[in-house]
C-alpha cells in the first residue's frame, strides 16, 4: 500500500469513528440516557451550548433530566452531516 493510499485509508477510518461517535450521541439524546451520555465524554471535558450551558460536560448532563422533563423523545437525524 503506497503512502498516499495508507493516508487515505486513515481518513475514512477517522471519519468512521467520528461518525459512530456522533451517532452514540444522537441516540442518547434521543433516549434520554443520560448513562450513555457520560461514558461519551472524558471525565474533565468542557461542554458550550452557546448562551444556554457552558461548563463541565457532567455537569450539563445532570442538568438533561430537568431539561428534558417535558420532552416524551427527540430525534436527530445524523445522515445530513458532510465532510
């Protein structure tokens, strides 16, 4: 396998990665599962929801259950992201 075709290929495992990454994130949000969440996120990272949550990614999360009190699900749709 030549250079070139190695750097390919590790930008499309790198993206698949990324891509699972995302879609684990849609799929806590949707169910609410907020367990799911936490294991998504190192221990210390930092979580910037704009003007309405910046902060210990933890801390945001325990912050869902209020905020998602009213809602029964949320859906995403993670096939729409381009690269």
């Amino acid at each position: 396998m030549t250079p070139d075709m190695e750097q390919q290929l590790q930008a499309l495992l790198d993206k698949q990665a990324i891509m699972e990454l995302i879609n684990a994130y849609c799929n806590a949000a949707d169910r609410h599962d907020n367990e799911k969440f936490r294991s998504l996120y190192h221990e210390d990272a930092i979580d910037d929801h704009g003007s309405f949550f910046k902060g210990l990614a933890m801390e945001f999360i325990d912050t869902l259950p209020d905020i998602q009190a009213n809602m029964e699900i949320l859906h995403r749709t993670c096939t729409s992201l381009r690269w």
